[in-house]
C-alpha cells in the first residue's frame, strides 16, 4: 500500500494549536516529525492488549483509529480481504479482527493513529439465593415519598432511560413503556434479552408493580425505557457496540426525551480515563446533556479502575446491603462493592444504592431462568445482587428528580444529588445514599459537578477540530458549551492524533 504524500501532513497551524492546548494541560507530547517521515517514525499506538497479541502470534478484536478519512481507512481494510467490519463514529474508527501480519500492516499505515482493543465488556452479576420477600430500595432512596405527594406526585413520567445492556424482554411490570429498541452487538440478531440482566436493570429503573399486584414496584414506575442492546446470550459485549450505542442515544436524545443513561457494566482492561475510548462516549454522552449513572463494579476495595467507573464525570454507584429494611441503622456496605482512588486519582463511588437481595423483573427463557430457578420469585421475578442491581436504584432516582426539574444539567443534577444524599458512615459509600425527595425539595443554588475537570482525550481533539482553532485560549472545560460539537461535523483530515500520548 503506497504511503500519503508528504504534502498532505504539514505541521498546521491547527496542528500547532493542538500542541499548545494539551502541553498546557499537563499532556505527555510525542515529537511530531517533520515530513515525510509519517509511516515509519509515527507508526500508529497499539494498545498493550494488541502489543501482546501480535507478538503472542493471535488474532485479536480491534478498533482501527483513523487519522484522517474514515472511508478511506474502510475501504483499505477491505482491500485487504476483511470483510465483517464495523464502524464506531464515536472514535471516528473502524471494529474488525486482525491477524498480527496485519496488525503489523496497519500500525504503519499512515491513515492509522491508533489500534485500540475491541475489550470485552463485562455483566458480573449473579442471582443471589433469596433471604427476603420484600424489597425496600425504593423506600431507602426515598422514591416512594416523591410517588405520595399529594401536591404533584412524581414517577418519572416521560423521562426517557436507556438501557444499555443485554436487551428487554417482554413483561407485565414494563408494558407498553419500552418505546424504542436496537441491537449493536453485530454476533446476535434481535432486541429481546437472551440474557435476562438488561430486563431485570429496567425493572429496578421503571417496573410498575402489575405482576406483583404492586409488591415489587421500581424507582421511575412509569418512566419510558430504550432498550439498547449491545449483549449476547452470555452477557457478553465489545466495546464498539457500546460506544455505537452510546452515540445512537445521544443522536436521538430528543427523538425519544432520553435523558438519562444506565451501563451496569465494566470493561475488562484497566485505562485511564483520559485514554479509555468508553470513557470518551460516556462524556460526550455527559456534556451532549445525558446523564450517565453506571456501576461501580464487584471487585471490592481498591478496585475501581475500569472504564466508564473510573470516569470522573459520571454518576458511579457502588452497592450496600440494606437487610431488607427502610432503615439506614442496619446497614452495611456490600463486601463485593468496587471502591477506592482511580488512575487518574478520583475517589469512587459518588453514591450507593441497595445491591443485594433486590426482587426484579424476569426475562421468560432467559440464562437467569434456566440457569438459577432457586433464585426465581414465582414465575415473573428473580432475586439479584451486585453493583449492577444499584446502579438502576440511582437511575431511577435521576428520573424523578428530572421529572421535576426537566431543564437541569447533568453537572447540576449530580452536585444536588451528592448535597442531598444521605450519609453513610461506611467506607467506601461516598456521599451516601441519594435522597430523590430531599434533591427534589433543594432549594439552593445548583452548583456543577463538572467544574475543575478536564474531558477525555478525543473531546479535547473533537473540541478544537470541531471549532477550527488555531489558537485556544486558557480553556474552562466545565463552561463550554458542547451543544454545536458532534463528531460528524469535524474534519479529520486536520487533527493530529499525535498531539497526545496514548499510552494505557
């Protein structure tokens, strides 16, 4: 394959700009050559997963990063034979399995800036053999007063949730409210859950209670709900569908009043969040108004380091076991519950939110339902614990609080969340347990969660291209405005992906 001109990289104003804006931001350089050195001394970064493939002799999952023309980089992949390829706009690359021959090829490829692992994303969550009947999580993060006011009730009326995870099944507690469906996961056919763990998050989120005669009853019961499914059978995902998923939702936020997100997942490789191209859609998710509660992980102490919990813009729960009753006396924090300071250096979790024991809706047929009977309540239910199960608690709680507040930012929804919760004397709980009655009757200033933090990497990029700077200004990140930024509208032929180390 012959190599670019030299004349198409000259070192750009845009380019220069680059440079300055991350030296500024404390970003570690590499030199960018002078030309026409692109295709040996800028070969593109591998990842340390793709690094060791290649040199281990395996094939492995990958997202190509273009530099430039993302066409132009499909269709060089498929000259070279590999027909099943995928595009991720939102890292503006290109999913396919490479052989380390061609792993080889394409880090010297000129139109190539990155070779990221397509990693497997993670559903760690099992049943959990009942103890309890009765579920009290909506009691504990004080949903049921916001239900019972007298004045105006709230339930997360029309507040869009999506669901990003292993499908929604059919079930008499969600009716008529899934609104809208897609699959991303390119190895299954089909919006239904297979799996049983996406049914049993949309539950907990907005189940109603009809199977139950209103014994079991979720956070937001008549919240709407968008399955976006990016799981197998298995609970299994790469982590373009999720980006894929991530940037449908932002796309059609208005479409659908979609204004929150729940990912009860994890990637299986750890990265920093200036790197994680997981992190990079969680935010623009984030900053594009969404806002994006996801699960701390079940790793225990000293363990939060996977992407999107380690992302220090999101809402990040961790799990409690709250006995099975209202009060916060007996309370205790769940031995399984991922905590501590990421590589970044942000304590997680923000908040918590009951994790064990918790009683939700069942996907007929699904790997819950055969696999754990024991764990089934009757025929409609299932008994579940882990941080998968709490973060929906939370989501929940955003619905409602939104439902109440429609115009509220997510930096702003997070700071009255983390100022109302309910403190926990308990290492590793964070602010504590959200208090969505308590947040809804704030009547301070609403502050912003954002302020002081830096975005990921690509939106750093995103953001300059997309407003062809050639000279950037001391920069407040938390008062940008990201409304005009979409990654359609930048041409990448004058970014320089090298401008930032991608070392993860």
């Amino acid at each position: 394959m012959g190599q670019q001109s030299p004349s198409r990289h000259p070192l750009s104003n845009l380019q220069r700009a680059l440079i300055a804006l991350l030296a500024a931001a404390g970003l570690v350089l590499v030199a960018l050559p002078a030309a026409p050195a692109w295709g040996a001394q800028n070969s593109a970064h591998l990842d340390r997963q793709v690094l060791k493939a290649m040199q281990a002799g395996q094939s492995i999952h990958v997202i190509v990063v273009a530099r430039g023309d993302l066409n132009v980089l499909q269709a060089e992949l498929r000259r070279t034979g590999l027909k099943h390829t995928l595009r991720v706009p939102i890292a503006h690359g290109v999913a396919v399995e490479l052989t380390p021959a061609l792993i080889d090829h394409f880090r010297l490829d000129a139109n190539v800036a990155r070779l990221i692992y397509d990693a497997p994303v993670r559903l760690s969550d099992t049943p959990f053999n009942p103890a309890a009947l009765v579920t009290a999580y909506p009691a504990v993060v004080d949903a049921v007063t916001t239900w019972s006011n007298p004045v105006a009730p709230l339930t997360g009326r029309e507040i869009g949730v999506a669901v990003i995870d292993s499908g929604i099944a059919s079930h008499p507690d969600l009716r008529n409210r899934v609104v809208a469906s897609q699959n991303f996961n390119p190895n299954v056919t089909g919006t239904d859950d297979a799996y049983g763990h996406g049914t049993a998050v949309a539950g907990i989120i907005a189940g109603d209670g009809t199977a139950s005669l209103g014994q079991y009853i979720g956070v937001a019961p008549e919240a709407k709900l968008i399955n976006l499914r990016v799981n197998d059978g298995t609970g299994a995902a790469p982590t373009s569908a999720i980006m894929n998923a991530i940037l449908w939702a932002v796309i059609n936020r208005n479409t659908y009043n979609i204004r929150v997100l729940n990912l009860s997942l994890q990637a299986s490789v750890q990265e920093s969040s200036r790197t994680s191209p997981i992190d990079a859609a969680v935010e623009y998710a984030w900053l594009k108004g969404l806002v994006v509660v996801v699960a701390a992980g079940n790793s225990g102490p000293d363990s939060t380091l996977y992407a999107p919990a380690n992302d220090p813009y999101v809402i990040t729960v961790g799990a409690t076991d709250d006995q099975g009753t209202v009060s916060m006396a007996d309370d205790t924090l769940a031995s399984f519950s991922s905590y501590g300071v990421t590589q970044d250096g942000f304590t997680k979790p923000d908040v918590v939110a009951p994790g064990r024991r918790i009683i939700t809706t069942l996907a007929p047929n699904s790997s819950f339902a055969l696999n754990y009977p024991s764990f089934m309540i009757g025929t409609q239910y299932i008994q579940l614990t882990g941080t998968s199960v709490a973060a929906p608690v939370v989501s929940g709680a955003a619905a409602l609080y939104i439902e109440s507040n429609p115009t509220v930012r997510p930096g702003q929804l997070k700071g009255v969340l983390l100022a109302t919760s309910n403190h926990l004397a308990l290492t590793g709980t964070g602010a504590g347990y959200p208090d969505a009655a308590r947040a809804i009757a704030y009547i301070g200033l609403l502050g912003n969660a954002d302020h002081g933090l830096d975005p990921n990497n690509y939106l750093k990029v995103l953001y300059m291209a997309a407003h062809n700077l050639t000279t950037m200004p001391l920069v407040s990140w938390d008062s940008v405005s990201w409304d005009s930024v979409s990654w359609d509208s930048v041409s990448w032929d004058s970014v320089s992906w090298d401008a930032v180390s991608w070392g993860s």
